[in-house]
C-alpha cells in the first residue's frame, strides 16, 4: 500500500512538472484578463472586488488583509494542487464561496494561468 501510495505521488509530481515546463505565461496573462481581473488585480496592494492576487502561492486561504471571506474559505494553502481543485469548479472546494466564477474546466489552460500568478 505504501508502495503505491508513493507511486502515485510520484506520478502526480512529475505531472506537474510536466505541466509546469509547457506552460505559457502569456496565455495564462490573457486568460486572467479574461477570466479574472474584473474583480482580481495582481498589482500589490491594488483592490478590487476580490481579493488581491499578488503573492497567492503558498498563502494561505482566506488570509488576505482588508478582504471579507466567504464562510469557510479556510484550511488550504494556494498551492499548485489547490488551485487545480479550486480553479476547475470553485463552488465544489469551497461550497459557500460568494466568486460567481463558474470554473475553468481545461486543466493546460489551468496551468499557464497559475504560471502567470506564480503559483508553482
């Protein structure tokens, strides 16, 4: 059982390295714009509707200073597997979330838009 376990954290490691090496910085840009930025900024310290992005890997769900959560938005660390999860159906990881955002299905398109929020 051990042994499988750890084949498959292997797997899913090298997954995401994969993943990580084709992704594309500028396709993930244009997605944010199209995507998020009417209510996500990634300029430090700018405010908009939703919490600030700027800084998100490794933070902590839930923690941005001057921003009301939704009920429960708590217990993750924006890591690469999280934001997989809760980019692809938001209201799935976080049932009580107030994002409108119905999630991004394609999981390439997923990758280069955390490769533009530098979360890796």
């Amino acid at each position: 059982m051990k042994h499988q376990l750890l084949v498959a954290s292997l797997g899913i490691v090298a997954l995401m390295a994969a993943n990580s090496a084709s992704a594309d910085v500028a396709k993930g840009e244009a997605l944010f714009k199209k995507n998020c930025a009417v209510c996500h900024s990634v300029k430090p310290g700018e405010k908009k509707i939703g919490p600030n992005l700027s800084g998100l890997a490794g933070r902590a769900a839930g923690t941005q200073e001057g921003f009301k959560y939704s009920d429960g938005f708590t217990g993750v660390s924006w890591d690469v597997a999280n934001m997989h999860k809760f980019i692809e159906n938001p209201k799935g990881m976080f049932a009580k979330t107030k994002m409108t955002f119905p999630g991004m299905k394609d999981a390439a398109e997923r990758t280069d838009l955390f490769e533009f929020l530098g979360v890796k």
